[in-house]
C-alpha cells in the first residue's frame, strides 16, 4: 500500500505543479512579450531576435516559478484529498504528515536539483545573453530599424529619429532629427536622409538631402538657420565595457573573483533559490491540512501571504548584507532558519506533541 500511495500523492503532486507553474509561466511570459515588442519597436531589440529573447527570459521566470510553484501544488493536491475525505481515510490507516513528505521531498529535491542549476548558472548566464543582444543591438544601430511615423533613440547622442517615410533599402523621407549638446540642441528637418559607413574611421554618417538645421539654445533668441543640398552627421553607437554586466548576469567563479558584498550577497540568493524550494516543502504539508468537505482554495492564501513574506524577507537581507546593514555571517540564512522552525512548530502542532509534552509534564509533576 505504502508504494501505491507514494506514486499516487506524486502523480497528483506533479500534475498540479506542472499546471501551476505553466499557467503563471505564461502570465509572465505574456507582459514580457509586449514589452520586448515595444524595445524591438524601439530600436532596443533585433526583430530577429524577440523569441530568442522570449526563451532566455522564460529561463529567469523558471527560478523563480518553480519553488513556488511547488509550494502551491503541495497545498492544491493535499488540500483536495483532505476535501474529498481521502486523508481522512488514510489517516485512519495510520498514515499521517510524517508518511506524506516521501512523496512530496522525492519531487522537492528533483525539482531543488533543477532549480539549483537555473539559479546559479543557466540563469545567469541567459541574463548574460539577454544583455548582450540588447548591446549588440545597439552597437549595431541602423537606420533600418527604423518604423515609419515613430520617435526613437538612436546613436550615442541619444538623437531622437522621425520618419514618415522608410523605404526597402533604409532611405528616409521627410525626415526630423533632433541632438542635444550640453546646453544647445540641433535640429535637422529635411527631405530625405540615408546612412553610409566610414571606411576610413568606422563610424556612421547619415547624410540629409534637401533640408534645414536649427541651433541654439532653447529660451534664447540666439539660433543659427542653416539650408542646405546636402549635409552629413557622423554618430557614435555606445559601448559596452566588460565591467558593465551586472552582478545578476555574472557567473559565480566571477563572483568570488571579486568578493565584496554585492558578491557575496548575490552568491547567497543564488544559493537560497534551492533551499527556498526544500522549506517551502517542508512547511506546505501541515499548512494544507483542512476539516474535510471544506474549500480547496482555504489555505491558498495564507500560503501565498507566508510566501509574500519570506521572498520579501530574503530580498531584504540581501540588500542589508550589501549595504553592510547584516554580517555576510548572518547573510540570509537566517531566514531559511526562521521558517524551518515554523514549519516545525505547525507539524509538532498537527501531531499534538505539545500537548503531550505538556501532559507529561503534568503527570510527572502531580506524582
């Protein structure tokens, strides 16, 4: 009987974790498609580079989704068999919380594994790429990703591009440009306008055609006309140096190159992500016991308040370990620690052991 019900309380399990963690998967996924359209739009992304985008950030979703997404399906499964009175009927085989973490820890720890390996290396390194992609867009900068009847940024200057016109080989009709200079701004109004590389220099340089250049400072009189045939810009696109990746998208050998707080504090959330998932476990099993015939969803908030509260717990630890607020010794396990107890307490609480301690106690001092 033990096996039958250890593949039955995992069956069930799995399949609810699954859904869960699909379903909120694809909420996040969603907001994250409209907002790399809008960069792609922007001139932030490669169009030819938005599923690949898509895939590396659903990457960074899993290490997160997946713990909790286990919590909730151990307080969705269990909370169904305590609804429709089959705990009840195992409980009276004997059969308590104890017994119930075989099934579930056997996924936990699988699923720690798996989560482990997001969190500390494919996680970051998919933010690593996502980065790079943003950068080598940028580096790449072209006048054909330009959307007609659209404002966006382009170059180093951060000029701000309009067409109302592009045609198949980049060139742009009736075309408005805009460039900051420290205090003076210049703008360029013209007819058409097309990009050429400098072989000399490397640099690009869009030439206008037909058209009017404005300078000066805004609030002054003091502006300079200028019409012209032709007229030529050179801009930079912005670099990336090797010290811009953030500490989120470094590797963990990277990390302890440099240990200081911010290191030492992003190692230990990389490492929490696993162990998150384990206490998660631990504390779901006697949160999901239920009276039978009551509602499934009972304890599903109290779950999702308790998981509020632990996330918020460690992201605060880490910012106070890196503000030098907590001792790195400290760090965030002190919160793992916090939520082992009470993951203890409720399951010595289902199992009556403080009454019996109590009684004991009662027993031995009557005597």
């Amino acid at each position: 009987m033990g096996s039958i019900l250890n593949r039955y309380i995992f069956r069930e399990t799995a399949l609810t974790w699954f859904a869960v963690t699909g379903v909120l998967l694809l909420i996040l996924l969603t907001d994250q498609f409209a907002r790399v359209l809008d960069d792609a739009a922007g001139a932030e992304l490669p169009k030819n580079a938005i599923f690949a985008v898509m895939g590396l950030s659903s990457i960074q979703y899993l290490t997160i989704l997946v713990p909790v997404g286990i919590f909730l399906a151990i307080l969705l499964a269990l909370a169904r068999m305590y609804r429709d009175s089959e705990m009840a009927a195992l409980m009276a085989c004997g059969i308590g919380n104890v017994s119930l973490y075989r099934p579930v820890m056997l996924l936990a720890v699988f699923l720690a594994v798996f989560v482990g390996w997001l969190a500390l290396d494919a996680g970051p390194s998919a933010q690593r790429e996502v980065q790079l992609i943003a950068d080598k867009a940028k580096k790449s900068a072209d006048l054909a990703v330009l959307t007609p009847g659209r404002f966006i940024s382009f170059g180093s200057e951060a000029a701000i591009v309009y067409a109302e016109k592009v045609s198949e080989d980049g060139t742009l009709s009736n075309v408005f440009v805009q460039r900051r200079r420290g205090d003076r701004v210049v703008v360029i109004v013209a007819a058409e306008a097309s990009q050429r590389n400098d072989e000399k220099t490397g640099r690009k340089i869009l030439t206008f055609v037909d058209g009017e250049r404005y300078e000066g400072v805004p609030g002054s009189r003091e502006f300079r006309l200028m019409k012209f045939a032709e007229h030529g810009i050179p801009f930079e696109v912005r670099e990336t140096k090797a010290g811009e990746i953030s500490k989120e998208a470094q590797s963990v050998s990277e990390l302890m190159e440099t240990p200081d707080l911010e290191s030492i504090a992003e190692i230990q959330w990389r490492i929490s992500v696993p162990i998150t998932l384990l206490v998660l476990t631990l504390i779901a099993v006697p949160l999901s016991r239920a009276p039978p015939r009551t509602g499934r969803y009972n304890n599903l908030a109290a779950g999702v308040l308790l998981y509020i509260i632990y996330s918020n717990l460690l992201a605060a630890s880490k910012v106070w370990v890196e503000q030098e607020v907590l001792s790195p010794w400290i760090g965030l396990w002190w919160v793992h620690g916090l939520f082992c107890l009470f993951a203890v307490s409720l399951l010595l609480g289902q199992n009556h052991m403080f009454k019996r301690i109590t009684a004991r106690r009662l027993r031995s001092g009557g005597t």
